[in-house]
C-alpha cells in the first residue's frame, strides 16, 4: 500500500483523480493538496517521517500563487527520508513544458490530463 499526493488547484480533477486511484486498491492514503506552498510545508514539515511522507507526487504545473516549476524547486531543497517519485500531470500540451520536466531528474515523466486508470496503474507500477 502506498501513500500518494495529489498536488492541483482543481478541485474537481482532484474529485475525479481520487476516485480512480481508490478503485485501484493500491493507495492507503491520498493526501490532496490545491496549493502547491501547503505541499511545500506538509513535505518540510514530514521530511524525514517516512510513514507520512508520499511515494508518488501527482504535480500540476499551471496554479496560482506557486506553480508546479516553483514547488520543484522549493522541492529540490529539501532532503527526504525516502525516495519520492514525482510525475507532472497537467492540461499543457507545450513541448516546452514536457521538454523542460525531461531535464528535472526528480520528474519521471508528464502526463496529460486527464489521468485514467490505466495510466495511473502504469505509473504505480513504476513508483
């Protein structure tokens, strides 16, 4: 069982993401976050508590305040206790973007929403 973030000011997408992830039965805990600054600070907060620190990160990019590339680098700050797997999962369709998560080693690979469940098994698999 693994502990998965979803980090997206989208409500909605969180509603629909989460749902597909419980029908999977791999997930213990979904932890939800619509501000990237509060993953900041729960991951800060539990960097070295491997019980509640994520296995995977689910990251949009576009959201207000701090955006997806900002998290990363506030990310990239902080030493963890364990590995976390990081995929972007975003609406952008830009080779930019995916150009730009291909050259961050924490990002293993982007994703265009919406995530099904079958992608989402591919990516647990590779966690």
């Amino acid at each position: 069982m693994a502990i998965i973030s979803l980090i997206d000011d989208d409500v909605v997408y969180q509603f629909l993401t989460k749902k597909i992830i419980e029908e999977t039965g791999k997930v213990e805990t979904i932890l939800q976050f619509t501000e990237a600054q509060d993953a900041i600070d729960y991951l800060c907060l539990h960097h070295q508590d491997i019980e509640k620190l994520p296995d995977l990160i689910l990251l949009d990019l576009e959201m207000p305040f701090m955006d997806g590339w900002q998290f990363l680098q506030e990310y990239n700050q902080i030493t963890f206790a364990k590995d976390i797997t990081i995929y972007i999962v975003s609406s952008s369709t830009s080779a930019a973007d995916k150009d730009r998560s291909e050259r961050i080693d924490e990002v293993k690979g982007f994703i265009i929403k919406p995530i099904s469940k079958e992608t989402f098994m591919e990516v647990f698999s590779r966690a």
